[in-house]
C-alpha cells in the first residue's frame, strides 16, 4: 500500500505546477522536441528538463532520443491511469478498511 501511495503522490505532483500544465496542453496536439518545447514557453533548458523528468516520472508523458533530440508525447496509458486512479481516490462511499471514531 505504501508504494501505491508513493507512486499516485508522483503521478499527482505531475499536475501541481504551471508550467508543467501548459507542456501537457503542447503536448494535447501531438509529439514535440525538446527544442520546441524550449522555444514556445520560454524556459531556460536546465528547467525544461526538470520539468520534463517530473513529467515521465509520473508516466503520462513518453519520452524518446533520436540522434542529440529528444522527443516527448503523452502516454495513452499513463492518461488512463490517472483517470482511473483519480475515480478512485475520489469514489465516495468506497469500501475502506474499517475506520471507526470511538
């Protein structure tokens, strides 16, 4: 159980930062190098790839060299299961282990 935790906290810090928000909207549109990435948010290459390895940590985004490039697009599946962890997390009346106030 403490795995699962610290692999959905990873999935999650994912989402918690803007700038990583506007990469996954470029990304919405298809697979983009690193250097487009670069040059359409402005951000120095040391932060970009902070960014990015945040990112394909989590597992919603691919990554893949080509020659002195890199290229990154959305994972289908790493989308997927964000969906199906955060329905999850948020089902209400889930079954949980017997918590009770005394």
């Amino acid at each position: 159980m403490e795995m699962e935790y610290k692999k959905h906290t990873k999935l999650f810090k994912a989402f918690c930062d803007e700038k990583r928000l506007r990469i996954l909207k470029l990304l919405q549109s298809g697979e983009k190098c690193a250097c487009v990435l670069h040059e359409k948010l402005g951000l120095p290459q040391s932060s970009l790839s902070y960014h990015m390895k945040i990112l394909c940590e989590s597992g919603i985004v691919d990554s893949r060299q080509e020659g002195k490039w890199t290229y990154y697009e959305l994972s289908e599946q790493g989308s997927n299961e964000a969906i199906a962890i955060l329905k999850e997390i948020t089902r209400p009346n889930a079954a949980l282990e017997n918590f009770s106030c005394k």
